[in-house]
C-alpha cells in the first residue's frame, strides 16, 4: 500500500511539487505521482480513483486557480486528502486557497497554506495519518 498519493492538475506543477517528493523520500514514506485535472480529464480521474481504491493511505491533491482538484477527490474517495493551493496565476494561489477552503459539509479537505511552507506540511501531515491512523500519540511539551 503507498502511503501518499500525489495528484497533480497539471504536468506543469510536478516542478514545484518536487520538495514534497523529495521529503516523502527523505521521510521513508512510499508514494505515487498522477496527473488529472478535474476540468480537463475528470473521467480518466474518477475511474484511476475506482480502480485503485483501497492502495493507497492518504492523497496530497495539489491544484492553482480554481483548484477544484482536492474537493473532487475528497467526494471519490474515504481516505484523508490534504489539498495544496499552488502559488500561481493573477492572484498567487489566493484563489486556490479560498476555492480548497470553501468546500461542502460532507468534503472534508486539510487544506495547506499557500506556497513552499504549504507543499511541505502537506508532507509532514500526512506522515502523522500514516504512521499514527488511530490518532494517539505523544503530546509535544
């Protein structure tokens, strides 16, 4: 089972995405990278979502502009998905981060910050859902 499934809208976002790949690596977690828009390919990505259900632990959905992308897949799919609003277009991801932030009762998204810092906890929280997925652990003094 792969521990963090990335989906990526756009082919163009891998290079930005690549901080995050190298942290999963450096972290020792396993994961896969897709790439599916939810505007231009959004049957290719619900039937990839249906054939791969139950493979992986958790998906890193990383979208700009109207970043529909992490919603779709939290409606598809039971496992925990972070959404990551990139930095792009005439509004620098603000649109992005409003569109992953208001989603519908019933899509439940962690939804990241804009930018680097974003792109890296995405990282760092979704090893905390795959190493500890029934959610005790240490309390941080």
């Amino acid at each position: 089972m792969v521990d963090i499934l990335f989906i990526l809208g756009s082919e163009s976002d891998r290079e930005r995405m690549q901080i995050a790949f190298d942290l999963a690596e450096e972290k020792g977690l396993s994961w896969d990278c897709r790439i599916y828009s939810a505007h231009r390919n959004l049957k290719e990505l619900i039937a990839f979502l249906e054939e791969t259900r139950g493979t992986f632990r958790s998906v890193i959905a990383a979208a700009g502009l109207s970043a529909a992308l992490p919603g779709v897949v939290a409606s598809l799919t039971d496992v925990p998905v972070l959404g990551v609003p990139l930095e792009v277009g005439s509004l620098s991801g603000l649109d992005a981060l409003l569109s992953i932030l208001q989603l519908p009762k019933g899509t439940p998204v962690a939804t990241m910050g804009i930018g680097k810092q974003g792109i890296l906890n995405a990282v760092h929280l979704a090893e905390r859902i795959v190493r500890n997925p029934a959610g005790i652990g240490s309390h941080r003094e």
